[in-house]
C-alpha cells in the first residue's frame, strides 16, 4: 500500500479514535477552535496506565509514522513501540540500548526511509530508526529489530558538562529530518551553560552521497522565558513546527506550538557563547497556539492545569498534509506518575506552506 495511503488511514484512525474518548461519534470529524491557526479534532486516553508484553505503554518522548503507515512511538524507558493506525493498540515493542547493552534516555526518534533504499518482501520501505538520547547525548542508528548500527558525530560543546556545556537532561530532546531526507536536525532541549538562558542550539547533520551523517550547520532558537523545547518536526517546505514546554508546580504546564524557519538563521557552529554579534539572525519564529487556549473536550486532569486537556505534552509528528493545513498528532509523556495521563492529541494547523 502506497505510504501516502497509509498516512491518510493514520490520520483517519487517530481521529476516530480521539472521538471515542473526546466527543461523540456524531461529531467525529468536528474541529475545536484552538487559535485562528489552530484546531483539535480530539484526544485519546486509551493507552493510559497500560502494558504490552509485560512492558509499560508510556513515558513516550517521540513520534513517527513508519514505513508500513503504523505510528512509531519512541519510550523514554528505551523502549520503541509500533502502535496500530487506526486503533492506537501496540503492535510490538523493541527494546534499545547503547553499545554496552544500557538502556537509553531515548528522547528523539526519525524513520528513516530514503528512497533509494529498497523494498522488504512485504511491500514496506526497510527503513531504520535515528533515536537521540540526552544522556551524553548522542544520535543512534538502529535495525527494526533494534540492533545498533552506528552512531552520529557530535559537537564537543553540546556534550553534558563536564565534557561540554550542556546541562544533564536539557540536550538533543527533538530530532526530524528536513525535506528530502538530506538534512537532519536535533533541538536542545535547554541552553548551554554561558549561552543566555533562553536561547538553545538547533544542531545539523548532513548525508553525504554514500548516507553517512556528517556535522552540518547550527542555528539559534530563542525561547518564551521558563521554557525549553521538547520537539521539533519539519514541514514539507523546510520550515519547523516547534514544541515548547514547561512546568510550574501548582499551575500546570505550559505547552505552546510555534512555526519556525531557521532557512535564513545564522550558522552559530563556530559562536561560543550566544547571543552573539548584532548582525546574528536567530531562527525566527511565529506562535501558532497556546494549548491551555484549547476547549477542553471534557478531559479531566489528576494534578492542578490551566485547561484539564494538558499534560506532559513530549512527542509530535506530522501525519499528513493539504496545501494551507497539517494534520499533528501528539502524545504526553506519563512519567509512569499516577497524577500524570498518556494521552495522544489530533490537531489540524493551518499554515500557508511553501514549495
């Protein structure tokens, strides 16, 4: 099945199954205003508090859509799930583990599926799996049975201190491939250390005519003050849906979707310390919606929240697209923490795309 038919089933599925949880099934294909640029179809909570061969569903920290049109679910736990298009049921689990065989503080998560690559004998695209992990932080690569294949170069100065200036569990959170699949690029969650504190460094990878990855450019992303970046997904013009997120005891948190563009941002690889020199263009950015601004749709929370629907809002992916619109899915990470939901959010986002 073509994977542009897959995409529309997925899209299809989320959507009937955020209704069962959400809305009623007359108002299936109902959209809720959540800004002019942005709407909720529904939410699901189905996975909540669930196990899947004798492994925990949830703390998910990425999304994807695979080759054969299931949606890739990447654990924080290093676990990597493969979730059923239009059920959100699992279909299996692969554990992951760096070189001595240690789980992984998996965070970020690309199918890889260039097209030069050939077909299985099932009719899907063999692919393999990218997985960041902020521990060091490094990028991976991984079979679809979960054996490592090799590893990613990364800057010194993006290494957690004391062997760089990153912060422990602030690094490589987010992780997409541009359009084209020449480009790849990791957003730190939280600034370096020296670097002011709401500006953090999207890093870069290119392939090279042989599919290796090498050290591409970096650019500079300003965040909301308290805020850091969880996710980041490319749109099919080369621009950059961005999550940001936070957390105030008492409050809730703070989950905001912006519409990036780092096409014209200066490459700061070689600046130590940001901001740099007047004349540095940072990546610029256009809010797009606050989520607490979304109608509920009769979610309830177990801690305190500025709109009930919010939660740990961690994994993004895009699972299709029309010429003014994208269609979004997100998940939150549960934290395996009872005051805490996995739910998963389908949202439209009105865009004028380019190219």
């Amino acid at each position: 099945m073509p994977l542009r038919t897959h995409l529309a089933l997925l899209t299809a599925g989320l959507a009937a199954a955020t209704c069962l949880t959400a809305v009623g099934p007359a108002q299936a294909h109902t959209q809720h205003a959540c800004s002019p640029a942005v709407s909720i179809g529904g939410y699901s909570d189905a996975l909540d508090k669930t196990t899947f061969e004798n492994t925990y569903v949830g703390n998910f920290s990425a999304l994807a859509v695979d080759g054969d049109g299931s949606l890739a679910a990447l654990s924080d736990r290093s676990s990597l799930f493969r979730l059923d298009a239009r059920t959100l049921k699992p279909r299996s689990v692969v554990p992951l583990t760096d070189e001595n065989g240690t789980a992984l503080d998996s965070e970020g998560l690309v199918v890889d599926l260039p097209h030069s690559r050939p077909r299985s004998s099932g009719g899907a695209p063999i692919g393999t799996y990218l997985v960041s992990s902020e521990t060091e932080p490094s990028i991976r690569r991984y079979s679809r049975t979960g054996r490592l294949l090799g590893r990613l170069p990364v800057p010194d100065s993006l290494r957690v201190s004391p062997a760089g200036r990153a912060r422990p569990n602030g690094t490589f959170e987010g992780l997409t491939l541009l359009p084209g699949g020449r480009t790849l690029l990791a957003s730190m969650e939280y600034a370096l250390s020296g670097d002011d504190s709401t500006i953090v460094r999207f890093q870069t990878w290119r392939r090279s005519p042989h599919g290796h990855f090498t050290l591409g450019a970096q650019y500079a992303y300003r965040t909301d003050p308290g805020l850091g970046v969880p996710e980041v997904q490319a749109t099919p013009d080369g621009r950059l849906l961005v999550l940001e997120r936070g957390f105030t005891p008492g409050v809730g948190n703070t989950v905001r979707l912006y519409l990036a563009d780092p096409r014209k941002a200066t490459d700061t690889s070689a600046v130590e310390t940001l901001p740099a020199a007047p004349g540095t263009r940072l990546v610029d950015k256009t809010l797009l919606t606050d989520l607490a601004t979304c109608p509920s749709l009769g979610a309830t929370a177990e801690q305190p929240q500025p709109n009930p629907l919010l939660d740990n809002i961690e994994a993004m992916t895009i699972t299709g697209h029309a010429k003014n619109s994208l269609k979004v899915v997100l998940a939150s990470d549960d934290n395996e923490n009872k005051t805490q939901t996995t739910r998963f959010y389908a949202l439209r986002v009105r865009t004028t795309l380019r190219g």
